[in-house]
C-alpha cells in the first residue's frame, strides 16, 4: 500500500483538533521531518506543544529540541531544560541522556556537574531498562 500522507496529514489534523494528543505528537513529527510537504518548524513546534500540554513525554522532548535549537520557536534554554526535565521525570531514555549530556558539557545554561551527571546516566540506563512507550 502507498503512503499517503496528505491522508494521513488530513486525518491526524481531524484528531487533533478532536483533542487527540497522540494526533498532535504525530503532526510535529509530520511537520518536522517534511513527510510529503516542505518541513515547517513553525507548525511542527505548534503541534508538539499541543501535545506537550497533554502530557506527552515525546512531545515534551521534540518541543525542547525545537527551543534549544531556535527550531519554530525562539531559542529558549530554560523552557527547553525545564521540558527536557519533564520528560525525564517520565523515564524518556532520549530525555535523561539529553540532561546527562548538558550536566557534562555545560550546556542550557547548566554548570558541568560530575555528580548530577553520573545520576543521569544512571537514570538513563533504568530507563533504557524499562521502557516508557511512546504514543
């Protein structure tokens, strides 16, 4: 079967503005990666942050990429490592090694941390131990 993803663009945006947030996460993923279109950060950013506000961990993580990048949204390293902090307290493998990576290196506006960041990667192999499933 072919894909089709103005369907699948079509259908998804029907969920979503149903309050589907698994549709929204989905749409980003569309938007972001250009599935069939031109990607558009804008609308990827929009449609991740709808899911984020239904508490999507995965939303919560491509949001935060989307502000630490300047990606759709003004680059913001404090929304983006309070989201990053979200979805790791959600078990998102991607998440705490993100955090893990920003306590060693320095980065969103943290101070390198050895302790913070041997705990991270600890959480990290948890998490990669015991999956949370994506939507």
């Amino acid at each position: 079967m072919p894909k089709d993803y103005a369907r699948a663009r079509t259908l998804l945006g029907e969920a979503a503005a149903q309050g589907d947030p698994a549709a929204a996460y989905y749409l980003g993923l569309i938007y972001r990666s250009g599935y069939g279109i031109a990607a558009d950060p804008v609308q990827a950013a929009h449609w991740f942050d709808v899911a984020s506000r239904a508490d999507i961990p995965a939303a919560d993580f491509m949001l935060a990429n989307a502000y630490r990048d300047g990606s759709g949204v003004p680059r913001d390293e404090a929304r983006a490592l309070a989201l990053y902090r979200r979805a790791a307290e959600h078990e998102l493998p991607e998440a705490v090694q993100t955090l893990a990576m920003a306590y060693r290196n320095g980065e969103l506006g943290l101070k390198p941390d050895a302790d913070e960041f041997h705990a991270q990667w600890i959480e990290t192999a948890h998490a990669l131990k015991h999956p949370v499933v994506a939507p």
